[in-house]
C-alpha cells in the first residue's frame, strides 16, 4: 500500500488520481490540482500546493479551512458565499464569481481563479471533486491599468443583487473623472496610467471595505452600494472629491476632479441595464451643471434631457437640410430722440415639427455648446443681410443687427466668410451691427482681439449685448473698444418703479459716453419709461415691445410702405 493510499483509504475513489496530477499540472503550468473523496471530505493536492501553499502533506481533512486562511479578508465573504457553489453540480458558472485575492507563496496577495468539476461513479452518484486553482496575472474581465474589474461585471454584481435581495434598496453611482484626456494629452498615456491607477487606489481607499470599485469605459468607474441612502451617498462623494485634491498635490500641476452620477433602485429603476443608464444620465447632468459634483436622477432632469438630445438630433438634420425649419423675426430698433425706424435686430426662431415655433432660449444653448451655431451663424448672417439690402431700397441706411456668439468669433473661417457675404450681397458694411452675445469665459483673448479689430476695418459695428450681465461688464469695456452697448433689459424692468435703477441706467449712459460709445436701451414696454430714457438719460436707441415686437419679414415690411 503507498503512502498516498494509506492516507485517503483503500476504498476511495481517488486512488490512482495521483498519477494524473502531473500530467494536469504539466498542462496548466503554474496551475494547483486538487481532488476532494466527496464521501471521506478527504482532498488530495498536487505536489506543487503542498509545498507553496505550506501543506503538511498531500492529504489533508481541513483543506476548506486551509484554503479559507489564504484568501484575502475583504474576499472572503464572497468566497464564502460562492464556495458552497463550486460543489454543486450545474450551478450556472456566470452567477457566480470565483475569483479571489489569495495569499501566494512569496507572501503578495495575487487574484485567482477557482474552478472544478465533479467525477460521477458507474451509477451515476457524484463521488470525486476536482478542482483547479488558477493564479492570474489580472482578474479575468479587470481593467488592466487599475486591476479593477470592469462594466460586464459590475453590471453581473448588480444583477446578483437585484436577484437576491428584491425588496433591498440602493444605488448604482457612476464617477467620471473630469478632464482626465487633459493629463494624458500633456503627460503621455504612460503617467495617464500611473495617475489613473492612483486615483482607483485612492478612491478604493475611502470606500467601506464591503464596496468595491469597478473599471468601466473610458475615464469612469462603477460604484454599487446596497442599501446606501442618499446622504450616505453624498458623505462618500464628498470624500471622494477629497481624496482627488490629494492627487493634485503629488504634483502642482495636476489637476482633476471627478463628478458623479447616482440612481436609486427601486425608486428609479429595478434592472442593472436602466440602472447603470441613469447613473450614467445623471453623470452626463452633473457635467453639464460644471463638474466636481454629483447628481442623483431625477425623471424630470432625465425628460430634460432626453427633450435636449431629441433637440439636437432634429437641428442636426435641419442644418443638414440647409436650415429649412430655421427663420429670422427682425424686431424695430429706433431712434430715441424722435422714435424714427432706424433699423432692426434679427432674432432666430424655429418651427417645431409641429408647427409651433420655438424662442432661442430653448436651442441657442444647445446650439451654442454643441457647435452647431457655427453653421447655424452663417445662415443667420446670410439671411439677415440679404433681407438689410432688400430693406435699403425703402431705407437706404437701414441697419441690420445681428447676434453673435463667442463661439462663431473664435472660428479662424468666420472673418473670411463674412468678408465674403458682404461683398456677395454688396452691402455698405458700415450698415451692419454685430451684437456679441457673451456666453462663456474667454480663452483666447488675443485672437477674439484681432478679431475685433478685422471687423472694425471692415467697417462693422460691435456692440455688446446684455451689457450688465454675466461677462459684459465694465471689465469688457475697458478691453474693448465697441461702438455700442445694450443696456440688457432687466434693469429697464423696474425702472420706472425704482429710483436706484432709474440713477443706474442713467450713470451708466454718462459713462458709455464719455468713452464715446453708444448705446442702445432694451426691452422698453412703457411710453413713460421711453419718456424717461428720452429726456433725462440721452438714450441713443430703443429697442422694445413699445416699439415694436419681433416680426415675421412679410409683417416687418409693413412698415415701410406705410
Ligand atoms: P437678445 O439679443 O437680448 O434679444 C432680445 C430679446 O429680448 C428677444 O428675445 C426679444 O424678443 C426680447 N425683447 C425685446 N424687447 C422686449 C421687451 O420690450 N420686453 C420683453 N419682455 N422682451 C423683449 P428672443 O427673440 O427670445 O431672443 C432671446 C435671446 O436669444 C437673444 O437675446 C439672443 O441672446 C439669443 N438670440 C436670438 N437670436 C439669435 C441669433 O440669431 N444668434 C444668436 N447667437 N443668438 C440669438
Ligand atoms: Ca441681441
Ligand atoms: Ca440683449
């Protein structure tokens, strides 16, 4: 009898296995064979295991106990959960996850995967297990940079839960890290990976150790928190956010800052795939509010925001139609001292599917960020002059105003195009105002400057718009040099009403003057107020429904033929 037989007994089938053992582990080299008596709970191991793994011998009775003692704490209650799998027969291999951190013989914890199939005797009762344990360079489905797993499992994982705990609640958080393609532009993807991996550690780090965090697509990472509840969300994220600031002081020049998006299950939805997309929508909101924070979902946001991409697909096609739904309402600009028709602003409307017609407030925005008002600019430039040279054959200085965004201004082909409209449509440039509509930080100031400057030889106007909100402000002022500005409408609200706005409007008309700038005053409804702005403000222009509200071309013409 040899000393393995003596140790598993004479009756067990796993007599004659060893010879196998070998020749397995032959086949999967730095592989562990092991082979469990199901009756005897007696497991016999490779030769290798014995010795890595410090086994006494190749038979052992505790070898669950054994095994449990190597794997990694924060593993161990998934191991736990999944052991009991691994020895049923037919228990579907993807519910279950068998893979652990387990302590490999140089002392590192390293990820492996455990897998195994039982051996039935003559009538069909399963008698033997043997098993395989499978060290892994990196978790099977993990990202390769970070070692976290990634969207496939992070979506099993929530499924699992869903699965089993029906009734539980939670949340599924989506963090993207804002800015990211900004460190591997400047540094190379080589510190991109190192940076990257840090901050998965740090994040990791400030996370329960029961919640795991998860690769996913490009710059983002898959949180899933059983029975988290909102404020218990937001303390993490706010750690979160805390622990990016460390990643900034490494090195000064690194910033970045993570956003992030949570949906609540199962208020918001109950399956892993609407789940994992509302986080997502909810991480898309976080961004477009400015990033560095988190957003939960909302149905109301989500309808927004399905209402804003619905938008954006349709102003796609029409831009692809050549503008089609797209027209242009002038609004009557006067003279203030005596009320005269001097010219008009053209204000950009669209028809709906429907038919109804949609104010800019709803698509400039979206045009604006998505780029889509570069094309849209130049048909609202080509129309609205072609219509200011109709229009001068009644009115031969007629002056067209029209509205442009920084965003066209920054675009190297926008100085050439309008040259070139101009000259196309034979107009006096002197006749046309550009209003510049202010909408975000300025980059590139010296170029916007030249710009500036291209118009002005020309023979352009400027004229800042909303003056008094937002970017226009004295500030602007004092770097550019327009021929107008337009007082913005809100401060001729109340200016009847109020004496702080009547001395507001007043002082900043003085001012605009004394630096030899016109200006134009907005949204006037009342004769008493026009009154006002006439006689104790020297208002150079009106603008406002007293005089006139936006029109369609064929109502606007009207005027002339009076
Ligand atoms: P804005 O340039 O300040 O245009 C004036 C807005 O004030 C217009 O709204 C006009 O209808 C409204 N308004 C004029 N007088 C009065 C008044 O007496 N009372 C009141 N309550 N409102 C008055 P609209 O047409 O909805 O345009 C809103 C904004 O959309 C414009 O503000 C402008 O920033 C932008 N926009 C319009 N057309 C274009 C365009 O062709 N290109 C670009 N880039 N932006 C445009
Ligand atoms: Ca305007
Ligand atoms: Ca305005």
């Amino acid at each position: 009898m040899t000393e393995i037989t003596q140790l598993i007994g004479e009756q067990s089938p796993l007599n004659g296995m060893q010879s196998y053992f070998g020749v397995l582990q032959k086949l999967a080299s730095h592989s562990y064979i092991f082979a469990a008596d199901l009756k005897t709970k007696r497991v016999m191991v490779s030769d290798n295991f014995m010795t890595d793994f410090n086994f006494p011998s190749r038979v052992v009775d505790d070898f669950d106990e054994r095994l449990a003692s190597l794997i990694y704490p924060d593993d161990i209650e998934r191991y736990e959960k999944s052991v009991g799998k691994l020895f049923i027969k037919d228990e579907g291999d993807d519910d279950f996850d068998f893979e652990y951190r387990i302590c490999r013989p140089n002392g590192e914890f390293n990820w492996s995967v455990i897998k195994g199939a039982l051996i039935e005797d003559e009538n069909g009762e399963a008698t033997i297990w043997v098993g395989m344990l499978l060290p892994m360079d990196v978790r099977f489905g993990a990202d390769k940079v970070t070692g976290l797993l990634g969207r496939d499992e992070f979506a099993k994982a929530i499924g699992r839960e869903l699965k089993s705990s029906p009734d539980a609640s939670g949340a599924v958080i989506i963090i993207g890290l804002d800015n990211f393609n900004v460190i591997t532009e400047s540094y190379g993807h080589g510190f991109g990976d190192i940076a990257l991996r840090q901050i998965a550690q740090n994040i990791t780090d400030v996370l329960p150790p029961d919640f795991p965090l998860y690769k996913l697509d490009g710059y983002t990472f898959g949180l899933f928190m059983p029975y988290a509840m909102p404020e218990e969300i937001e303390i993490i994220f706010s750690s979160i956010q805390l622990c990016m600031r460390e990643i900034r002081n490494v090195d000064d020049t690194i910033y970045c800052t993570a956003s992030a998006g949570a949906a609540l299950y199962p208020t918001d939805a109950a399956d892993d795939v609407t789940l994992m997309r509302y986080a997502e929508v909810a991480l898309e909101i976080a961004r477009q509010k400015g990033r560095d924070q988190i957003s939960f979902f909302s149905k109301e946001t989500y309808d927004r925001w399905r209402y804003d991409i619905g938008m954006q697909n349709l102003m796609q096609n029409c831009i692809a139609k050549g503008c089609e739904d797209f027209f242009l309402c002038y609004q009557p600009q006067v003279d203030a001292k005596d009320g005269r028709l001097i010219g008009a602003e053209a204000l950009l409307r669209w028809y709906d599917r429907d038919g109804s017609v949609v104010a800019p407030m709803q698509f400039i925005p979206m045009l604006e960020k998505s780029r889509m008002i570069i094309p849209v600019g130049h048909w609202i430039i080509e129309n609205a002059v072609a219509t200011a040279k109709r229009w001068q054959k009644y009115m031969p200085d007629f002056q067209m105003s029209i509205n442009i965004s920084l965003y066209q201004l920054e675009e190297h082909m926008f100085f050439p195009f309008v040259e070139d409209c101009l000259a196309r449509h034979e107009i006096d440039p002197s006749t046309i105002t550009f209003e510049l509509t202010e909408s975000h930080n300025v980059y590139d100031w010296e170029f916007v400057n030249q710009q500036f400057k291209n118009f002005h030889d020309l023979g352009i106007k400027i004229a800042m718009d909303d003056f008094g909100t937002g970017y226009a402000s004295l500030g602007f002022l004092k770097n550019f040099k327009c021929n107008l500005i337009k007082i913005d409408r809100v401060f001729i609200q109340d200016v009847l009403k109020s004496e702080f706005d009547r001395n507001l409007v007043k002082y900043t008309i003085k001012l605009c003057h004394s630096i030899g700038t016109e200006v134009c005053i907005e949204g006037v409804e009342e004769e008493k107020a026009y009154i006002f702005l006439r006689d104790e403000c020297n208002a150079d222009y009106i603008q406002g429904f007293f005089f006139g509200y936006p029109e369609m071309e064929e109502v606007f013409v009207r005027r002339f033929k009076k």
